[in-house]
C-alpha cells in the first residue's frame, strides 16, 4: 500500500472504529444518531514534519461538511506549502458520501497527486451484498472496475469513521480499552487496534491554548512511511464537538504532527480554551 503524509494524517484522525465499551467489554456498533457536527463545518490543520530536531510546516488539510442529495457529503482536501514541494509535492481530494441515518459509506472518491504517483480510485459499498466495487486507474479517464472484495457490515472508509467516532460516547470508556478499527482502503480491509489512553485535562495545543482532551493511540500500518510497531497518538477535545486537536506519530525517518488550526460551522461552542 502506498503511504504518503496527509494520505496517513487522515488515517490517523480515523482513531476509532463503530465500538462502544460497556464495563471493559467493546461492543460493535454500526448505525449512529450524528450530534457532533452539521452541515457547513470546516476544519483545517496545519501539518509539521520534524527533520533534525526541527518541526518543518510541511502543508494543510482542509475538512467540510455538506449536504447533497439526501446524503451527506464529506470532504478532505490536503496540499503541501510551495516551500515544501521540493521536498514532496501532495495535492489530494478526498470524499465520502455518507447515509445521514447511520454514517456509513454509500461512496468513497479519491483523486490524489503524490510526488509522480497520481491515482483516481472510486468505490461503491453494497451493503447488501456486503461487497465493494472499486474504479481505479491513474486519472479518472483511465479507471477500470476491480473485482469486487467482500466487506464487513460496519467497514467504513478513512473519512466516514472520522466523523462517525466523533459521535460516540467516550465517558464510558475505560482507560487501557482497546477497540478494533476496519478501514477500507486500496482495495483491501485493514483491520487495526486502537488503545484508550484516557482523559488528560490540561493539553497545550500550539495557537489555540490549553484544552481538556481524551488521548487515543492508534497502531499503524507499516509501509513506506511507518515502520513496525510505530505507534501514534490523538487527542481529542472533550466537548460535545469532539474535535481531534493535535494528532502525533513518528515515521520512518523522523516524526510529523497535525495540528487544528482554525474552524467555523460547529455544531457547538467551541472546546473551551482552559488557560485561565
């Protein structure tokens, strides 16, 4: 599979998976009522990649919210700084068209621009059937139907489990829990684990202040930029937005972060800055 920076920084903020834990036990669920966030939000990062002991800002993700044909449209589109293009140049688009009644895929798009590699890869879930259909090629001219893979009822795509873990329940999470995650992706299912950290109540986040958060760390899948055993870390705001404010993970030379950089459109207030 291949990996490139903002590809893995939207794996990383897919830290949790259709789980809930009730007295230590992980309960699968699929189907989810959205009070987190509405139609019109956007969030955006800034990201850093850290090379020589020095924190490099490598690029941008932009996050938004629609509403298109009784679906929900989710999309992320990620482009690093001129100044860093000499080093990698990205410039992808992500999409996701969600069932508003249970934060499933019906569509996963990704047209992206990595370096030489470019890639349109089109995917429609039968639920049903419990089988994916995949249109890849190099361009969207160029994609061609694959043979469709079978898939779990709940699998999700990289942007879908985003905001569908937005809407869980954390405060029944114990600490040290750990909760499966399945993302379909490449034309394979990848399961994953992630580990409950707990509650950290005084987290500084560059440029935005001190926030309480609940801390996450996801295993990631080794590859071209991951090695084995690498393991990140999320921390999300403890607010009924449950934004994902600073997600952090080493790679294999070196380590990159994202941080939240500014939003508008939220469903609530804003996470309460806690520096007084």
């Amino acid at each position: 599979m291949r990996t490139t920076l903002i590809k893995y920084i939207l794996v990383l903020s897919s830290f949790v998976f259709v789980c809930s834990s009730t007295q230590g036990q992980v309960k699968q669920q699929c189907a989810i009522k959205n009070t987190a966030f509405q139609t019109g939000e956007e969030i955006r990062y800034k990201l850093y990649y850290n090379w020589n002991f020095v924190w490099v800002p490598a690029g941008e993700v932009v996050f938004t919210v629609q509403d298109l044909d009784g679906l929900t449209r989710l999309k992320a589109e990620g482009k690093t700084y001129k100044s860093y293009e000499w080093f990698f140049k990205v410039d992808d688009v992500y999409e996701s068209y969600v069932d508003p009644n249970t934060m499933l895929p019906n569509v996963s798009v990704r047209d992206i621009e990595e370096g030489n590699f470019t890639l349109y890869d089109r995917v429609e879930f039968d639920r049903n059937l419990s089988e994916a259909y995949s249109q890849r090629g190099k361009s969207k001219s160029e994609a061609v139907f694959k043979d469709p893979v079978p898939i779990q009822a709940c699998v999700h795509d990289m942007l879908s489990v985003i905001y569908f873990a937005r809407n869980l329940d954390y405060e029944g999470m114990d600490q040290g829990d750990i909760f499966p995650v399945s993302i379909f992706l490449d034309n394979e299912v990848y399961p994953l684990e992630v580990r409950y950290r707990g509650i950290h109540e005084k987290k500084k986040i560059k440029g935005l202040g001190n926030f309480e958060t609940y801390l996450f760390s996801p295993a990631t899948i080794a590859g071209d930029v991951f090695k084995e055993g690498d393991e990140m870390k999320v921390w999300v705001s403890r607010d009924k937005n449950r934004l994902p404010l600073l997600i952090e993970s080493p790679i294999a030379v070196g380590s990159v972060k994202a941080v939240l950089m500014d939003y508008k459109g939220l469903r609530y207030p804003a996470p309460q800055n806690i520096n007084q």
